[in-house]
C-alpha cells in the first residue's frame, strides 16, 4: 500500500475551522430545529447565559430577545463587554472574564468558548458593546472578522447587543420552534427572580422560582397529591410533589441556570435524600421505586466552577460545591434532610397522602412482578431472534458522541421495516415492527403493557420502564403510511405514550417521520415532494413533462429512496403537548366514546374528494 502519510497530511486547524470541521464537540448534535436539542437552540442559550451571569451578577435587569427570519438577537442591559475586548471575546477561543472569580461568580460559561462557537457557526454575527457612554462594534462572517468598527460615543443604554444567524451551510434547512424557545425562557425566569425577558414582544417573568415552574409545567397534565413542598437555603433551592398521572419519577434539574436535563450529581443526591428522609420519618426501610414512583421535582444548585460532562453542559460532574468546599451530596442531603423533616411534621395531611402513596405504589409492584419478569423474559427471547427490534450499536445512555442521534423508528407491517432496515445507519438507527394495529389503551392500567405483546415488547426496547434515565433512545419516531390506517397507528401509538409515558413527550423525545408525497423528476434531476405546494414548484423547476409518482405507502419507497428520507434530509415533526387541555382531555377527546363534538370535528376538518392530490395518471397530463 502506498503511504500518504506525509509532512502535508498534518494541519493546523485555527479556531474557527476546528469548530466548523467538529461543531459536535462545541454544542451536541447539529439537527435542524425540530428537536429541543438541536444545535440552534445551544447557539441561543450560549448568547443569552451570558447576559443571564451579567444579571447573576447584579447589573441589567431585563434581557430582550427576537427572532425573525432565523435572524436571533439578544440585548442585555448589564456592564458590557469591555470595549477594548470585544473582538477578543468573540473570536479568541479561551477568552472571557470568567477565569476571574471576582468578575462572574458561579457562571455556566467557564471556558471561554461558547460566544466564538456561535461566531464560528453563523453565517454572520454582529457584536455591539455600550459602556459608558462610548460603543463598539464588529461584524463577522463565519467567525472571519469582516469589519471592526472604531470606537464611537453613544447615548444607548449600556450592555451588549449579539444579533446572528445560524449557518445554513452548518445547518441546512433550519427553523426555530418557538415552543422550544418559550421553554427555554421559562425556564431563565423561573431560575431568576426578578429577571424579565421579552422574547419577540412576550413578556416572562415569574415571582415564586421553582414552585411557578412545577406548577406550570405540571398544569394541564398533572395533578398533585399534596400540596408542593418547596423550599430555599443557600445556593439550593426545590420544589417536588408526587403526581396523580405518572409511573416514574421526573426532574427538572439546574446547575447555575443551565438545564441539565441529564441530571449530574446534584440530581443523584436529590433522590438519595429524599429517600433516606422519608425512610427516617416514617420508621420504615420502604423500596426506593416506591418512594420515587410519580415523584415530580425541580432542583437547582449553584456551584462554583462547576465540572460538566460535555461542553453542552446537560449533566454535571462535580462532587463539591466549591474547590475547597462540601461535597455536592452532603449539601443537598442536609438541607433536604432539615426542611422536608420539618414540613412533614408540620403538615400531618401532606405526609398521611404521601404515606398512602408510597402504600399504593408497594402493592402495584408487588402485583406486577411476575408479569413484568415475563415481560423481559419475551423480549429477551424475541429480540434473540430479531423478529421485532432491528437494534442500533450505540445507545442514548452511552457516552459515545453521536448518542444524541439515536433513533428508534416504530412502524408497521413487514414491507415498510424492511426498507427502514436497510437503509438505516446501524450505529444510531433502531427499527421497531409492529403486528397490525396496536392496541387502544385509553383509560386501561399500566397492567396491561405487561400482558400485551406489542406492548411489553415496546416498553422493553425504550427501557424507561423503571426510570426515563435509562432511555435507549434520543429520538422515538413513530413512522407510518400517511393514509387513513397510517393515521389511526399513529394516534394508538401516541395514546399509549401518553398514557403510561408522558414524560416522553413532555421531554421532547417523540416525533412522526415525515415522508414525501411525491417523487418529480426528469432526466437530470429527482426532487421529492412533502406538500402539494412543494409539487407545484418542482413542476415549475423541471418543466411539466417531469415524471411523477404518488407514493401511497413506506413500503411502496425502495430502500434506495428510504435512505435519502430518513438520512441527513430527514424531516421530522416533533409531538409537542399545547397547554390549552389535559392530557385525559385529549385521549378522551380522540380515543373515548364517539362524542357530539368530536362529530362535529370530523365535519369541520373532513377533506373532501377535490381536495386530495390526484394521482400519477392524472398529474402527468397537466
């Protein structure tokens, strides 16, 4: 074999090409905005962190976003970036103020890296500091300075002004959902008392920290068994109940504002506390799933220099509160300890339906294990033979570097996973058949994902069964025909999610693979098409003498084809639950009893036959 490994083979990346080459190492998976984890909504939070420390901090009180045409800005009102450092800052990889533990105490961003990741993958920046009378400003294109501006007076408020967009060479074909942003901000105010974010003329703003994001994200979906438990002391702060419509426990947990939505140990000593309290008030070694079973909480501790697992920073690392300090576990364990002891003893209601709680979920363990021994005992045996789940190499809970892209695709009948099969990368892409139509489990017992084969076999594949940390896969997406059948899989299956696992789809991890309509083409080129307007405009593309073929199933699109739909083009349409009905609501609504009003719905939305697409034949004769 010849050797090209030669003097020319070794290169020096500057800053801004290492990011662009490997963004994966700097904010996660790229995606392009249907996930809350895609990489858009990092470039975002990086931007706004830093005016959440300049509040932290005590300066600016108000934080103003929009978002127009994917062109995002961000203005803060805190110090500035001093002017003297504002190129620096944004296009020197560790640069910042943070290093100074007397300019930024307890600060998300600590490696100087986050402002020059958005830089880097942004088709062009602008940056703008007001100090003090005096502004400056630079403009950047894929983190290439293309203009310093000298420093000029000003009478702007002072602070700093980022405004940026996302590079669609990076990124592709990208939006950004507005629920997810909304989330995000909620979760900024929540966080800190007293800030005020406008997001595109939306006001946020929360009085009571935890407590309002517990009640909030619990309203339309949940409802509490007790009063919420929340309680502050020092640099911890949290808020639980146990719910009514749960089978897990479920955190929302935070390291000095940021979202670790992975946890850390901050949220490992959480759960031991609460244990180990309610063991010692109530005189009783009870197990820890049926103390944890339908716990919901929000925990957020503020650390110095805190070590996180990942640039992206979703799960902390660290063990002590500060270099010299308390370990993280002894912290949350006191506290804990002191407050809910107390408010036990204080509110004798709140702990007889906690007991009865911690009673109820004894006795539901104990009837079910025997069913959910042989529920993994089927699965074992019918994974064996690879006749229900196609297995990818890398899982979610790994620490591989892709595990943000894996992906479970259930769908249905042998024709369509077959073609999924073989076109799916195996090391991120898993495959779920299912038999026929799922079950409907409206208004059924959790019992019965034990004795349903479909079922069981499903909740086996995901493995959240115990705890949603144990997730396999970053991405559940439900992929059917878009006809009538399709349509009633799809809903059985989101009915089955929503009734044993919401936290899935409250976690943002379930989606619906979008799949073309159409396939156009002509001689030199093939375009697919998701919507009539996207056939029209591939029709005025290649002439209308382009062939065009209706697809009318999955199992109709050869492997070939599949390859291109669920690869780096692939659409999806995350599951995102409105606010506006309950989650028993909605599945009484579409899976109960035939109502008038859902009748009248039917009515209102029914397609009628001039409506729907014609098919191939007709289409070719425009």
């Amino acid at each position: 074999m010849p050797n090209n490994y030669t003097d020319e083979s070794v290169r020096t990346l500057d800053w801004k090409e290492h990011i662009r080459m490997r963004p994966g190492m700097y904010i996660g998976k790229l995606g392009d905005g249907t996930s809350h984890d895609d990489g858009i909504y990092v470039l975002l939070k990086e931007i706004i962190d830093n005016s959440i420390d300049e509040f932290v901090m005590g300066n600016g009180k108000t934080i103003e976003i929009t978002i127009e045409a994917n062109q995002v800005t961000v203005r803060d009102y805190g110090r500035g970036i001093p002017l003297g450092k504002v190129v620096d800052c944004m296009s020197k990889i560790n640069t910042g103020a943070k290093y100074d533990s007397s300019a930024f105490k307890k600060s998300v961003g600590l490696n100087g890296v986050g402002a020059k990741a958005v830089n880097a993958l942004s088709n062009s920046l602008r940056a703008q500091s007001i100090r003090e009378g005096q502004t400056k400003i630079v403009d950047y294109r894929q983190g290439e300075l293309i203009t310093d501006y000298p420093i000029q007076d000003s009478d702007q408020r002072q602070g700093t002004i980022i405004s940026f967009a996302p590079d669609e060479d990076i990124f592709g074909n990208f939006r950004y959902l507005h629920e997810y942003v909304e989330e995000m901000l909620w979760n900024y105010v929540f966080l800190n008392n007293g800030l005020t974010i406008l997001f595109n003329g939306q006001r946020f703003f929360a009085k009571n920290g935890l407590y309002d994001l517990l009640e909030r994200n619990m309203a339309g979906h949940q409802s509490p068994l007790y009063p919420i438990i929340h309680f502050r002391e020092d640099d911890f702060e949290c808020a639980f109940t146990h719910s009514n419509y749960s089978y897990n426990d479920e955190y929302y947990s935070f390291v000095n504002g940021q979202h670790t939505t992975q946890g850390g140990t901050h949220q490992n000593a959480f759960r031991e506390a609460i244990v180990k309290t309610i063991r010692e008030f109530y005189n009783k070694d009870y197990d820890t799933a049926d103390i944890r079973n339908s716990l919901v909480a929000a925990i957020s501790i503020k650390v110095q220099e805190p070590v996180f697992e990942s640039q992206t920073k979703t799960k902390l690392g660290s063990t002590h509160m500060e270099p010299d300090g308390r370990t993280v576990r002894n912290f949350i364990g006191d506290i804990v300890k002191k407050h809910l002891d107390n408010y036990l003893h204080m509110n004798p209601e709140t702990a007889e339906a906690l007991h009865r709680k911690i009673l109820q979920s004894e006795k539901e363990r104990k009837d079910m294990a025997n069913i959910k021994k042989l529920a993994r005992e089927s699965f074992k045996k019918v994974s064996l033979h690879n006749k229900k789940l196609r297995d990818c190499r890398i899982q979610f809970n790994s620490n591989h570097e892709k595990r943000l892209e894996t992906t479970l695709f259930i769908t249905e009948g042998d024709s369509a996973s077959g073609s999924i099969t073989k076109s799916r990368d195996v090391q991120t892409q898993a495959v779920f058949s299912l038999k026929g139509k799922p079950l409907n489990s409206y208004g059924l017992s959790k019992k019965i994902v034990y004795e349903n084969e479909e079922f069981n076999l499903l909740q086996a594949a995901i493995n959240i069964d115990d705890s949603i940390e144990n997730l396999r896969y970053n991405n559940i997406v439900i992929a059917t025909d878009a006809d009538v059948d399709g349509m009633h899989i799809r809903l059985l299956l989101l009915t089955f999610f929503l009734q044993f696992y919401p936290e899935l789809i409250r976690s943002g991890h379930v989606y619906i693979l979008q799949t073309p309509l159409f396939r156009v083409r002509n001689k030199k080129e093939t375009l697919y098409c998701y919507s009539e307007e996207e056939r029209k405009q591939a029709l005025k593309k290649l002439g209308s003498n382009a062939e065009i073929t209706r697809f009318k199933g999955l199992g109709e699109i050869s492997p070939e084809e599949f390859r291109y739909f669920i690869g780096p083009n692939m659409r999806l349409e995350p599951v995102i639950l409105k606010r506006d009905m309950t989650i028993n609501e909605v599945l009484a609504f579409y899976m109960g009893k035939n109502t008038p009003e859902r009748q009248q719905f039917i009515i209102n939305n029914l397609r009628l036959e001039e409506d729907i697409p014609m098919e191939k034949t007709d289409l070719q004769d425009q």
